[in-house]
C-alpha cells in the first residue's frame, strides 16, 4: 500500500493546540471520507531531528492510500480543496512542508 508522509511545522503565531483542534474536529473528519485513503494521523515530532534541528518540523502526517489515482481526486475535490485552504492558509508554513511517497515493506 502505498504511503505519503508531509512533515510541517506551523506558522508564525499559531498556537500547537489550536491547530491540533482543528486537526481532531475537521481534518480527521473530513480525510475519513475520502474513499482514497484507508487510514491518516498526525504525530507531534519530539525535537530536534537529529541532522535538521533547523528545520523547524514539528508534526508528520501518514497517509496510507488506497489508491493513488483516487487520492488525487480526493485531494481536487471542492473538500479537498478546502481541507488544504484551511491547513495551509490557518495553520502551517507550506513553504516548509516536505512530503514524500513510500511503500511499506510487507512482513
């Protein structure tokens, strides 16, 4: 299964708990109806990363995605759209964001 990861720190002036509020009452919701992802969280990072104390990261979403096809349309879609207005343009710094795409190796 396919994952992506999006590490963020936030921006300036915004609080951890207000945006780990609007990550329990709307992300989470909203992530949970798109038929493209099985399972998403979010992690408080416990700095500092050993070689990017810099970087200023301070959570890491795991989005294990059903299917990548599917997870775009999610991501285009008028929710979609919104839930990256809101996380990007109320919470965190984009131009700090890094994501990546993994695949897990089965046991």
């Amino acid at each position: 299964m396919p994952v992506r990861f999006v590490i963020n720190t936030l921006m300036p002036g915004v609080k951890p708990e207000d945006y780990e509020q609007w990550l329990r009452e709307y992300d989470y919701r909203v992530a949970r109806t798109f038929p493209g992802i099985a399972s998403y969280r979010t992690s408080r990072i416990a700095p500092p990363i050993k070689g990017a104390e810099d970087a200023g990261w301070r959570y890491i979403e795991r989005i294990d995605v059903r299917d990548v096809d599917q997870y775009q349309k999610d991501l285009a879609s008028p929710a979609g759209q919104e839930l990256i207005r809101q996380l990007y343009g109320q919470y965190c710094d984009r131009s700090k964001s890094i994501s990546f795409w993994a695949e897990e190796i089965p046991d």
